[in-house]
C-alpha cells in the first residue's frame, strides 16, 4: 500500500487495523516490520497521501477501493487442524465490509487463501442484492520478503482476477488502472478469480518444490563425494530450468511456502486426489528432513555429544535482510540442540528480539548476541543457519583464535569460503559436498 501511495500521489491510501499498537508503531518513525526501502517510501508518502488509521465505519464508507490483507494462518483447531487456511479473520472482515461499506466498492483480496475463496467472500457481500454490490477481485501478491519495494515496483507480473461478466471487467480495469501508473501493459495479467488464486498458490508451491529437490540431491551429492553447488550450476544453466531458487541449504523457512503446500495438500485431500496430495506433501517432508539431518551430522562430527558445548549460531531469520523468523529452520535447529544439551550463542543482525521470542520457555542455555564475535568466543562450532553478507565479511581468523579445539564450522547455506576457513584451521562441514576435516 505503501507503493502504491508512494505511486500514486493523487490516490488517497488509508491502512486500517484492529490492532491499534500496530498502527501507532506505522505512524512512529520506527516502522513495526524491517524491510529495504521502506522507511524511505513511507516517509515520502505518509501524511501526504498514506494514513495509518484504527479501523472505523467512516474510513470504510469512504473508500472504492477495499484491498482485504488480513492473515490467513494454518488452522490451529478443529477440522484440517495444522493443514487447512484460519479463515476466520478473513470472514469477519468479509462481515464488517458489508455492515459499513458503500455498493458498489471494489474488494481485492490480497491475502493468499485456498481457492474459491473470493467466490465466498462474493457470496457473503452480495448474499442480499439481486445484483453484485461488491464486485470482488483477487490479486494476490507476489512480493518476497526483503526485496519487497524492488519487487513491488519491478514485478515479474500482476495478477488480476474478476468474475466473468461487465462488473467483474469493469472492476479489474479500475484496478488495473492503479498498476498502469509504473507498470507496463504487458505485466498486467487477467484470469478468473479462481484462476488467480490457484496460481498463487501454485508460485509458492513450485518454488518449494525446487528448493526441495536440490536439499534432497545435496544428500546424494554428500553420499556420493559430489558438490551440490557444482550440480546446482550445470542444472541451473539450462535455460528451460533457470538458476534461480536451485541453492541447497538448511531448507526454506517465511510464512508462506510450507502454508501453501499445506493449502494444497489439503485442498487435494478434500477433493479425494490422494496421489496429488502425497506428491505435494512430500515436497514438505523433504524439508524437514533437511533440518533434521543437518542436526544430525552436527552431533556426529562433534563426537556425538553436544552437553554443555557452546554452540555459536550465526542467523536466525528465515532468510537474509528481514527480521522475520516465521517457519525459520533457525528454530527446529535450536530446539533440537537444545534437546542435546548445547548451550546456544545465538547472533543474527535483525532478528535477535524474535528469536528470542521463538525460543521463549525452552529449558536449556541460550543467550542472544547482537556481535557475532561475541557469540563465537569459546564455541565448539559455529553453525550458519541464515546467509547474510556480514557473516562472509567476519575475520575468521580472529574468531578461530576465541574457539575451542577442534574448531568446527557447519555452513547449512554454504555461504563462506570453505578453503580458506579450513586453512585458517577450522574442520568445515558444507551442505551438499565433502566435508573438509583436519585428521
Ligand atoms: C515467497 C515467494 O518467493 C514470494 O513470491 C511469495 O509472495 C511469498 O513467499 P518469501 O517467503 O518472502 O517469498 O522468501 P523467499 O525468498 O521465497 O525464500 C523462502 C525460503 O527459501 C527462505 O528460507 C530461503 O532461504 C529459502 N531458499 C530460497 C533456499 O533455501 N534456496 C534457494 O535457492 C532460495
């Protein structure tokens, strides 16, 4: 919305939420979320035409425009518990549009919900007119969390999708007229509303799907004495599969990728397409897999106990450039050592405050350190969970010198220079190729 705003000097943007701290912290010159380049955009737009508002009936009778962004997490109850989409915030907001609403405003859900979901939301804000009061689009969002600006203003496509007929046309054309502002013609893509949601959930899905399948050769690889990032590159060049989202690592964490596969999974098993389902699901077992072997092999080299060995953790976030731990694979690696009785040093640039609220209540020796340096001194092994550039830029000949010996270093991104780190004296252990050990 912000983007938009910033965009669009001349379309009043108002971002409205139930939660009132949040929207007092949007307001404050300490935005509640870090992401690249939005403090910037914020700052040009807000006041101007970007408010941040409680929600209230005037601020919904006011606009044409309603984007629905509320989240729609796993189910924590009941049927589909720890599969299907919560829709419940999703519905109430459906309801309290109806209540206060003018006909006539266009709904864009941007939150990304099992399909046909717009189609109920359709069903609930039109359930009392002959004629469709609130045309409802979906236009789901294809940004990733910490290029989300650069995404927003340079998107691989924007996805409209309306109902059939002259006021599902019309409405997408109004909105469609918001992204002409700095988009091409040809990045705006229309479908059906189904078709919108399915592909979201799909984009998800696939990208998953590729991240799983490099983890999974990257334990043959380590099997065979082959080198997953040699592999990644020869696959990678062929033009049909692309370089893109082919790296072996710890396996993928965010709020969305293991969601919507479970969305998916679901969904499947609804329908009776047992096979479909299993394939799906399997793309989220292999990445737990991942975590799970990584920890595995830490205890292994490290003589199978861990007790009371100081364990530096370098990342937490779920990926570099945000501080969100969402699904981070930072968390099931912590638990399970935590569960061999390392004491943990944990250190990430962003994340250290949700973190620690993530590991809150388990038993065990944690403790968060903002210098990375800090948290390697006297470490058994540093274990890089999250690639940020700063952890390629530490002098790893000091930390060598604070470490114990043997000094290991497991790199679950393969992010740091392995030769180098091994002359310095460290025993390295890479995802996806052979390890480096002194003997
Ligand atoms: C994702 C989609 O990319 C985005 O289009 C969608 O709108 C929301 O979900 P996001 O979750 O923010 O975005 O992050 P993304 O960059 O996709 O990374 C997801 C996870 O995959 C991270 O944990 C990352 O470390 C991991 N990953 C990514 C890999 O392990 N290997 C890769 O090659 C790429």
């Amino acid at each position: 919305m912000a983007v938009i705003a910033d965009q669009c000097p001349d379309v009043r943007v108002t971002v409205v939420d139930v939660n009132e701290a949040r929207i007092a912290q949007w307001r404050s010159a300490t935005l509640p979320v870090f992401e690249p380049g939005l403090d910037e955009v914020v700052a040009r737009a807000r006041g101007r035409n970007l408010f941040f508002e409680a929600i209230t009936p005037q601020v919904l009778a006011a606009a044409d425009v309603i984007f629905v962004c509320v989240n729609t997490p796993t189910k924590t109850f009941g049927e589909g518990k720890g599969m299907a989409a919560d829709l419940q915030y999703w519905e109430k907001s459906a309801r309290t549009i109806l209540q206060h609403a003018r006909k006539g405003t266009i709904v864009v859900e941007k939150s990304t919900v099992p399909v046909r979901t717009a189609e109920a939301m359709s069903r609930i804000l039109n359930a009392r007119a002959d004629d469709e009061d609130f045309p409802v689009l979906s236009n789901p969002e294809f940004l990733a969390e910490g290029t989300a600006v650069r995404d927003l203003l340079q998107p691989e496509r924007v996805l409209i999708g309306s109902r059939p007929g002259p006021a599902g046309d019309a409405a997408a054309q109004a909105l469609a007229a918001i992204y002409r502002r700095w988009l091409p013609e040809e990045k705006i893509l229309f479908t059906s509303v189904w078709s919108a949601e399915l592909s979201k959930l799909s984009a998800n899905a696939m990208l998953a799907q590729r991240i799983s399948s490099i983890n999974a050769l990257s334990e043959l690889c380590e099997r065979t004495g082959a080198d997953v990032q040699e592999v990644s590159q020869v696959i990678g060049s062929d033009r049909r599969i692309g370089p893109l989202f082919l790296q072996a690592g710890v396996g993928f964490g965010g709020s969305c990728f293991r969601k919507d596969l479970l969305n998916i999974v679901y969904m499947c098993g609804q329908l009776g397409l047992h096979e479909v389902a299993a394939y799906w699901k399997q793309v989220v077992d292999i990445n737990d897999h991942q975590v799970a072997r990584f920890t595995r092999d830490i205890l292994a080299h490290l003589f199978n106990t861990v007790v009371g060995k100081r364990m530096a953790i370098f990342g937490f976030a779920f990926k570099p450039e945000t501080d969100d731990t969402r699904d981070s694979p930072a968390i099931a690696i912590c638990r399970r050592l935590l569960e061999e009785r390392a004491e943990l040093a944990i250190t990430d640039p962003r994340a250290l405050d949700n973190a620690a609220r993530d590991l809150a209540g388990l038993p065990g020796s944690i403790h968060f350190e903002p210098d990375p340096y800090a948290a390697a001194r006297g470490a058994h092994a540093v274990v890089l969970v999250t690639d940020w550039p700063q952890f390629r830029a530490l002098d790893y000949a000091r930390i060598f010198a604070d470490a114990q010996r043997p000094a290991f270093v497991f790199d679950g991104r393969n992010a740091l220079d392995h030769r180098g780190l091994f002359e310095l004296g460290f025993n390295v252990v890479p995802m996806g190729k052979p390890p480096l050990l002194h003997r």
